[in-house]
C-alpha cells in the first residue's frame, strides 16, 4: 500500500509554499498565484473547505515540495 497525503486547505498549503521560498503574486477572485524563480502554481481557496486530493498532488508535485512534507 502507498503512503498518503495529507489533507490540507489552501492556507495550510500557501504556508509551505511560503517555507520553500514561493511569493504571492497575484490574485484573481478566490484563486491565489504564487511563484518561485520559474515555478509558478495556483492555489484555489474555497471557503476553508480542504483542497481535492488531485489537486493538492498536482500542486505539490508542481512546486518542487519534498514529499516528506505532504506524505503521511
């Protein structure tokens, strides 16, 4: 069986962002542009409700974030 991924809201994930050098460029409406050198994500936040579990994997994976950090 594999390891599984943490749950976590938007705030939850935009806090690691921040730990891993990602700045807040942008916002349009409750979507959130964060980028670091080149990597570029969007973070949806939908009323404090966890983000998808897809979603949150894309996003991740995307960012560079070390696995340790979001698997269980």
């Amino acid at each position: 069986m594999g390891e599984r991924i943490l749950r976590m809201r938007a705030r939850d994930v935009e806090n690691l962002l921040r730990k891993y050098g990602f700045s807040l460029i942008s916002q349009r409406g409750s979507h959130r542009k964060w980028r670091r050198d080149r990597i570029q994500v969007i973070i949806p936040e939908h009323r404090g409700r966890d983000l998808p579990m897809g979603t949150l994997r894309d996003i991740l994976i995307e960012a560079q974030i070390p696995e340790n950090e979001w698997r269980i």
